[in-house]
C-alpha cells in the first residue's frame, strides 16, 4: 500500500472545497479546526477521501456497502425515535454513499488515532481500542442479524448516557434555546448556537416551512415562531442551516424546534468507483440512506425545499447526545465498551441496508466478517494517515484565518 504523504496543496484543497460557503460560519469552522487533529479531521472528509489510494489497497475489495461516509468518534449519539423511545446509533449522514465496507472503518480507525492526545490515550492504547471496534464490528456481521442498542440492551458509558438522557424533558431544551416574550417563545440568538437571520432570508424559510407543513396537512403543527441561522456540527458549517420554532403541539411548552440543514454533495462518491443512484436530490440521498441504514430514524425526519436548496429536516431533541469519552477515568476497559458498543451498530447498520441499490447481500457480508487478511491492512493505514492529517493540521493551523478566508 502506498504511504499517504503529506500534500503541499492542502490549504488550496480546503479553501477551493470550501469556497462557496458563507463567510461568517465559514470562519467557525476554520476557527474550530485549528483547535486539534480531531476537529480538524471531522471537518475535512474531503481530504480523507481525496488522498485514498484507489487500487492500491486490498480494502477495496471489500463487499459493496452502505456507508454514513464520515465515520469518527463523534458521529454516534443518542435521539429519540419517531417511535417515541430512545436509541444509540450513527448520527450523521451528510457524506453517506455506496462504497466498500472497509472505508467506513478505515475512517473511523483514523479519528481514534487523532482523537488519542485529546483523551490522553498512549499509541498502543488507540491500537487496542481499534482492535477492539474492529472485532466487534466483524463477530457482528458475522453473525448476520441486525439489532439495536437501546437504553434496556446498552452497555457502560453508552448505558449511562441514555439513563442521563431519558431524565430530560422537552422544556428544558426550550429554555436553553429560547426565551418568552409575552405569551410565546423566541429563539436566543446567542452568537454560539444561534445567528440573526436577515430579513428576506427570514421570510423565505417561512414561506417554504409553512407550504411544507400544508402538504402534510400539519398548517398549525408547522407555524413558524420565530427563526435563525444555526451553528452546529464541523464539516458542514458554512452551509445554510437554520433552527426554526413552530407552534407545533401548542405555545408556549408545546412548540417544537426544527433543524433545517442544506444538503450538500457527498465528497465521498467522486473518489469511489462504484456505481451510485439516482437520486431525486442531496436531500433524498441523505435521508433514504440514513432511514435504512438507522433501526428507527429520528422523529421528523423528511426532505424540505428552501428556495433552490433542498434540505433535511428533523426534530432538535432534549434527548441528543454523545458519550463523554473523555471521562473514561483511566479504566481502558471503559473506552473499549464504547468501542464494541460502535463497532456492533456500524456491522448492524450495513446489515440492514444490505442488498438496497447495488448493496452486497447478506451472505456476503458474512463471507468478509470471517475473513482476517483486510484488519491488519486497515490498521495499519489508519496509523499512517493520522499521522499524515496531524502535518496537515499543523500546515493548516499556521495560517491565519484571514488568508484562509480570502483563500490564499
């Protein structure tokens, strides 16, 4: 396998892939990613799958799989489901694409090598966990059933998460974010998850929220409140996002917070010689494939047109989280419950969403579980390129945001 080496043009690469994005959480994001190797990872997918080495690794022979396209640490979490209960499962599905299913874990290896100095982890520590999500995710597929976890079924830190969730309540979620003014609710336009909104932008959302809500035959449900420009997640800041109050089960404690997220092309399928669908749009990809990929998606979930933008809706939640890795308190085996618990709902997931669209089938699934020669492949090129994206961090991180702005 070749080295990934270290690319003079990484900062062209990131400000031409991030170009049309607006300015002002553009910066955000740039400001986000100087912190560490981690951040700045989970803000360029781009780069990771830009430098793969196409046709010079045996993980390309792997079955053809659904995959989410930016696995890290971090895209796990809990939600509650349009089931009304609450589940721990892959969170993000922006990159998402039909791709080998040993991609999805050589990115996920990856950000545990990076994520290393921030949880104080040693080399060898990162390699254990590694191995530990790899053998977990393989006697998974291997055993070919897909299940869940959920808070009766989940284990350690992912345990404690969804028992910590469960205690919240909508209201709180409504006091954080918003604010009464009179006998209803505004949203808090605080700079960190909130911006103002510009008047014609404003009327815009509103017009496309409300025919939304006609055709669903949900006009009162969909009653737009109050509305505002989102700051959320890494990767796709810098697209249009908004959070958006609605009336939905009535005002004030009953209203209803939507995330409302542009759907961009996924940076994943150029780099990946295989065949993909066709479909309606982004928005379309985005959600069919979280849907199948997900044991039950999260309350909401649709595609909304903007203007000429389509988006992912969803319901913003009291009960969204992730796992605080960081308080693994020095116990190894903690972090390597975590591991497992990941490595199972990433096997669960492609068994799911198996023979969909140019999927492998089952069985084939099962057939790579029992093989062993693609582990040491794939660890060995997560080590290498972790190395290779903390340069580019460092290259990146010596810049000044004004230069990455004007592209330079």
């Amino acid at each position: 396998m070749t080295n990934p080496a270290v690319e003079p043009d990484v900062l062209a690469r990131i400000t031409k892939y991030n170009a049309t994005r607006e300015p002002e959480r553009l910066a955000l994001k740039y400001r986000a990613m100087r912190a560490d190797p981690f951040t700045f990872f989970r803000g360029t997918a781009h780069l990771f799958w830009e430098d793969w080495p196409t046709g010079q690794t045996p993980l390309d022979d792997a079955p053809r799989a659904w995959v989410c396209g930016d696995l890290h640490l971090e895209n796990f979490g809990s939600y509650r489901g349009d089931n009304r209960l609450t589940y721990f499962d892959l969170n993000d599905f922006d990159e998402a694409a039909l791709a080998p299913a040993t991609w999805e874990l050589a990115r996920f290896v990856t950000s545990v090598h990076l994520a290393a100095a921030k949880l104080k982890l040693s080399p060898a520590q990162a390699t254990d966990l590694s191995k530990a999500f790899i053998s977990a995710y393989s006697d998974s597929l291997a055993d070919g059933k897909a299940r869940w976890v959920e808070r009766t079924t989940a284990k350690g830190m992912v345990k404690d998460l969804l028992r910590r969730v469960k205690q919240r309540r909508h209201e709180e979620l409504l006091n954080v974010r918003t604010e009464l003014a009179g006998p209803r609710r505004k949203l808090k336009v605080d700079g960190r998850h909130a911006l103002k909104l510009s008047r014609d932008d404003r009327a815009e959302v509103v017009k496309h929220i409300h025919a939304f809500g006609e055709s669903r035959g949900k006009r009162k449900f969909y009653r737009v409140l109050d509305v505002a420009r989102r700051v959320a997640g890494t990767g796709s800041l810098g697209l249009r996002r908004f959070v958006v109050l609605v009336r939905g089960h009535g005002i004030p404690d009953g209203s209803i917070l939507l995330d409302i997220k542009e759907a961009a092309p996924s940076a994943l399928v150029p780099h990946v010689a295989v065949p993909q669908p066709a479909w309606k749009n982004e928005a379309d990809r985005v959600v069919h494939v979280q849907r199948r990929m997900q044991a039950i998606s999260p309350a909401l979930l649709e595609v909304v047109e903007i203007g000429d933008r389509h988006c992912m809706v969803r319901e913003l939640q009291p009960f969204e989280d992730r796992v605080a890795l960081e308080h693994w308190h020095g116990k190894l085996r903690r972090l390597q419950r975590v591991m497992t618990t990941m490595g199972e709902a990433v096997a669960w997931a492609q068994l799911r969403s198996v023979s969909r669209q140019g999927s492998a089938g089952a069985d084939d699934m099962i057939a790579f579980a029992h093989t062993k020669g693609w582990r040491r492949e794939l660890l060995k090129y997560a080590r290498l390129y972790a190395r290779k994206a903390t340069r580019d961090w460092r290259h990146f991180s010596g810049v000044s945001e004004k230069q990455l702005l004007r592209g330079k």
